[in-house]
C-alpha cells in the first residue's frame, strides 16, 4: 500500500513550488489529502492506544501546553512508517523541489518533532523555531512539515495554526488542523507561527499531528532557540514570555554541551511557569 502518492504530487510540483515560493507571510503551502488516508486513519488507531507516559515529554510551561512523543523507537508501526517514508530520501527529493532547498538532510532523532498532541485548553504561543540542532552545530533548520490527524475537528474547538507576518503585526493565515491536511513552510528566524488561544475541543478529544523538521549544513548557521512572541495588545505578557525565552536559551546550550534530552527541560520550564 503506498503511503505517499509520488506520480500524482510530482506531476503537481512545479505549480506547488511557485506557489509556495510567492507564498505570504512567508513561503509555505497547505497541502489536503496528503497521505494515503488509510494509513493515517491506522495511525489514529495507533495514537488513541498510546499510554501517555511512556516516553512522552509533556511541554507545560507559559508559552506552551502540549506533550511530545520523539523516539522513534517507541512509536507504533503505521506512525513509525509514516515518519520513515516522510525521511526517505525519494521524499527528500521532492521537498528539496517543493522549496526550492537544496541539500535537505532528515533528523533521525526526530528533535523537538516526532508526534504532538494537546488536551483542551493546550495551546503553543506564537514563535519562530530553534536555527540550529542541539547536537549538530552546522544544521541550520530549513523547512517543517506537519500533517494532522484530527477527524471532524469543529472550527469552534480553535487550535488553528496560525502564520503571523515577519513584524509580528498581524496574523496572515489560518489554518485547521484536520485530518490528512499537511502545512510546509520555511522556518526561517522571522517565521512566526503557533496556535496561541486554548483549545475548546470536548475532554475526550485532542489536537495531534506529525511534525518532522529538515536541515542543511552550513558553515556558520544562525544560532538561536525557540523565540516566543507577544501579540499586539498583549503587554501584560511581555515580562514572562522574555522570562521564558531566557529559560530555554539557556537549557538549548546546556542541551547541545550536554547532549541532555527534553525531558529536562519540560521539568525545570513547568517549574518556572508556576512561579507566574
């Protein structure tokens, strides 16, 4: 069964390029029926059956409810198949096209990625990405690509990715995360995104995706960790997202000496938030 339809997105490519080159507020696409369904819906299967305490990294601090899964050997059989062809170098190759990127290298130890989901009220605020990867100093980050695995998400849960301008100004899109819908875009320094409002969705639902993030070598990467931002008319948070962002700076370079993992940190970070 092929999971990723190679013929009928490569027929598409130079299209889907142009368009996610010329794309505002920065280069990116929304991709619908991008996986073979059948496989997503095993890996809904697969997801509900997870216990969320093994090996999950709960990410609970103020700019941040949600929990991560990225090890990939604990992942079950259809998402871990999911992330490998997502890796596979024929993929690679079309991302690289899709881009205009040259050179994109996959990250084996799903950092930061892998599989997310939030609970009602999780919610991420908007950001731009960590630049380099913690343990390979010449990997500056290119490009992330999420592919969500929601059914029959209501528009009124909210959870809706959001893509603000580079001057932090105004939101330009955005986008509901359901299922078999995948958003590609640049993650550039200036890339704000997130879904900063908490979700409403029902207490036996959640919002989840696959998130796989992709590199290049370079000889002097920009070097900086996950910036959060503050929305216009939101000056109450200024101090403790510039808190937060401190924290994290700060773990990312203890993260990258140390070879230390995110358990670490979504301990120290839950810690401060509760000082707030």
């Amino acid at each position: 069964m092929q999971l990723f339809n190679y013929d009928h997105w490569n027929n598409q490519l130079p299209a889907l390029s142009s368009e996610y080159k010329g794309a505002s507020p920065y280069p990116h696409i929304v991709l619908e029926n991008f996986l073979n369904p059948e496989v997503l819906n095993e890996c809904v299967r697969e997801f509900d059956q997870l216990n969320e305490g093994d090996g999950w990294i709960n990410y609970v601090h103020y700019n941040e409810n949600k929990a991560g899964l990225n090890n990939l050997d604990r992942l079950p059989a259809s998402i871990k198949r999911t992330v490998n062809e997502l890796n596979s170098p024929a993929f690679l190759e079309f991302l690289s096209t899709l881009t205009g990127i040259k050179g994109l290298m996959k990250d084996d130890h799903l950092e930061g990625g892998g599989i997310h989901q939030s609970k009602r009220g999780g919610y991420l605020n908007i950001h731009a990405d960590f630049t380099v990867h913690p343990h390979h100093r010449h990997w500056q980050r290119r490009v992330n690509v999420l592919v969500y695995l929601n059914h029959d998400w209501e528009e009124e849960w909210g959870g809706k990715l959001e893509l603000w301008d580079t001057q932090m100004q105004a939101c330009e899109k955005k986008v509901l995360p359901i299922f078999n819908r995948c958003v590609i875009f640049n993650t550039d320094a200036d890339s704000y995104h997130g879904h900063p409002e908490p979700t409403t969705c029902p207490e036996d639902r959640h919002r989840r995706s696959i998130a796989l993030y992709y590199y290049t070598e370079e000889n002097q990467p920009f070097r900086r960790a996950t910036h959060y931002m503050v929305r216009p008319g939101e000056d109450k948070k200024k101090f403790m997202v510039k808190l937060d962002n401190t924290m994290v700076a700060v773990y990312t370079e203890i993260k990258g000496m140390l070879g230390s993992n995110d358990k670490i940190i979504s301990k120290v970070l839950r810690f401060f938030s509760r000082k707030k």
